[in-house]
C-alpha cells in the first residue's frame, strides 16, 4: 500500500508541476472532440466523455502492466 500511495502522490505533482510550468500542454483535454458542451445565458453544462473514456483507458493499461 506504501509504494502505491507514493506512485499516486508523484503522479499528482507531476502533473501539477507540468500545469503550472506548461499549461498550454494539456490544454486539449475537456476539448476533445465527443466532450458535451451547453453553454445559455445563465447555465454551463460539461460532461467530458471522450476525456473521460481516455482516462479510463490509460488507467486501465497502467493498472494491467502495474500487476
């Protein structure tokens, strides 16, 4: 359990360290394409399906090679 919370917590500042250095890096994920977007007047709706779909599946392949 140690060395999976250690890995979680590494890819955590990884990831911040490369939004607050680079943040036009990952500036295309939440607008991919297949990613729902209703904007009116006074309500914003966003469901990030593609995005969520490439999550699963690099979290998916991450965990297979992990075991």
């Amino acid at each position: 359990m140690p060395k999976v919370l250690i890995v979680i917590g590494l890819l955590c500042l990884t990831i911040g360290l490369l939004m607050h250095f680079a943040p036009g890096l990952l500036k295309w994920f939440g607008h991919l394409p297949g990613d729902i977007r209703i904007e009116t007047e006074n309500t914003r709706i966003y469901i990030p399906i593609t995005s969520m779909i490439l999550v699963s599946l690099a979290l998916t392949i991450i965990t297979n090679l992990w075991r």
